[in-house]
C-alpha cells in the first residue's frame, strides 16, 4: 500500500473541498489560475527537454482563468473562441521579432501547453460558475478521481493484462474497475443530490454520463503518460508525494472537463 500516495490524497482532499463548498465563482477561478500555473510550468519543463516554449505567453494565459467571470456573460463565448486564435497570432509575432531564434517547434509545443491546460481547466470553471455548479462540479470530480481510485486498487491487486505500452503499469481489469467504480460512486451522489438537495437527477442519464467521462478521464490519463514517455520522465514533478505534479493529479479531470460541461447543459 502506498502510504505517501493515500496521506497526500486525504490531506488535499479538505483543501479542495473548502474551496469549492465556500468559495465563490471568483475564488474558484483564482484557485484554478494557480493551479493551471503550476501544471503550466510543469508542462513546459518537460517539454524544455526538446523545445523552447514560449513560457510567458502561456502563463499570461494561466491568469485569465482568474478573470472569466468577470466578462459579461454575453461576450463570454465571443472573448473565449477569440482567445485562441489570438493566442496563435502572438506566437506568430514572438517568431517574427525574434527573427526565428523563437521557431515553429517552440511555438507549437506552446500552444498545445495552452490548449491542454488552461482551454481545459477553464471548463472547470465554466462548471462551476453554472446554475447548481457546486453539485454538478462533483460529477466530473467523482467520474476522474473516482475511477483513478478503483483503477489504482484493483489494477494493482487484480490487475493480469496490460493495457498499453504507454503506461505499462496500467491493466485492463483497472480500467475496467475504474469505471465501475466511478459509475457506482455518481450514482450514489445522485441518490444523495435527489433525496437531500432537491434535484431530479436521471440515473439513467447520469449512468450512461459515468461511462462517457470516465473513459474520457482515462484516455486523459494516457496522454499525459504519452508527453512523460515522449521527453523521458517519471512525472511532471514531485510537488504532490505519492502522485506526482500537478498535471499527474488533474489529467483525467481536465480531460473530460469540456465534455462534462457539455452534458451538464443536457442533465
């Protein structure tokens, strides 16, 4: 039993919990800025060992997640759609002023950073900031942190057939309970949301919901373990005992976070 990985996992867990329970939209933005920032310099230390990424450009991104709620609701989808494109065109110039000292591989290993992290993350925040965002946002945090729960448990005491090359500890069978038991866990959370807070929650719905995010947490999971395999690494960091970095602890959520906003305007 990995007794750094559990202590770590139960002392994050009240942080996390606090924040999210009292803190408001702002508070939550400015937590998932930090947050994005840590994962962002994790990111692009990792991929430093084959590029040069334009570090400024992606943590100035970083800290718009702090201000999201602060654009009027209207222009929201107008000031994200465009923040993309505008992100590509500064990157452009950097390789322009910089007469290419700053090259195409530099400025696509940045986006990407970008995309991955803080496009990602900032549906974290657009869960949130949605009506009956604080029960919903713990849909998407049962289905990634649920099922890297049970994969973890029963992978490492059931697991016989290995998954893929990308990940080798990762097992079929921990895939598999990992789904199972991120189903099991949002269902008992629609039980409690229905019967204590008043909501009418489909289970069916939210059965088929499980299935879908957790599958997209663990195709999360395994693109992480690409970028690590690709520049040679263990993990991102160490900052988290027992897990990793920051990007090792919210790869599967960030993952499936845009499809869990998506099917939370359904639910």
């Amino acid at each position: 039993m990995d007794i750094k990985r559990i202590t770590s996992g139960l002392l994050g867990f009240p942080l996390v919990l606090i924040i999210l329970l009292i803190g408001n939209k702002y508070v939550v933005d400015v937590a998932l800025s930090i947050i994005a920032i840590l994962a962002m310099s994790e990111y692009f230390n990792a991929v430093s060992k084959v590029c040069n990424p334009v570090r400024w450009v992606g943590y100035l991104s970083c800290l718009s997640i702090s201000v999201i709620h602060l654009v009027p609701i209207e222009y929201l989808n107008v000031v994200v759609t465009l923040g993309i494109p505008t992100i590509l065109i500064i990157l452009f110039a950097q390789v322009i002023a910089t007469e290419m000292k700053t090259n195409f591989k530099d400025i696509a290993y940045t986006f990407i950073g970008v995309f991955y992290v803080v496009f990602f993350i900032m549906f974290v925040a657009f869960i949130d900031g949605m009506p009956n965002g604080k029960i919903l946002i713990w849909y998407a945090i049962l289905a990634a942190w649920g099922t890297d729960i049970f994969a973890y448990f029963i992978g490492k005491n059931f697991g016989k057939h290995k998954f893929s090359k990308i990940s080798p500890k990762k097992s079929i069978e921990g895939c598999i309970g990992g789904t199972i038991g991120a189903l099991v866990t949002m269902l008992i959370y629609t039980y409690i949301a229905n019967t204590y807070w008043g909501m009418d929650y489909s289970y069916l719905f939210v059965t088929g919901m499980a299935i879908i995010l957790s599958l997209l947490g663990q195709i999360g999971d395994f693109a992480a373990s690409s970028i690590k395999r690709y520049v040679d690494i263990k993990d991102f960091s160490n900052l988290i005992p027992g897990h990793g970095g920051m990007l090792d602890r919210i790869d599967s959520l960030i993952f499936l976070a845009p499809f869990a906003y998506t099917l939370f305007t359904l639910l």
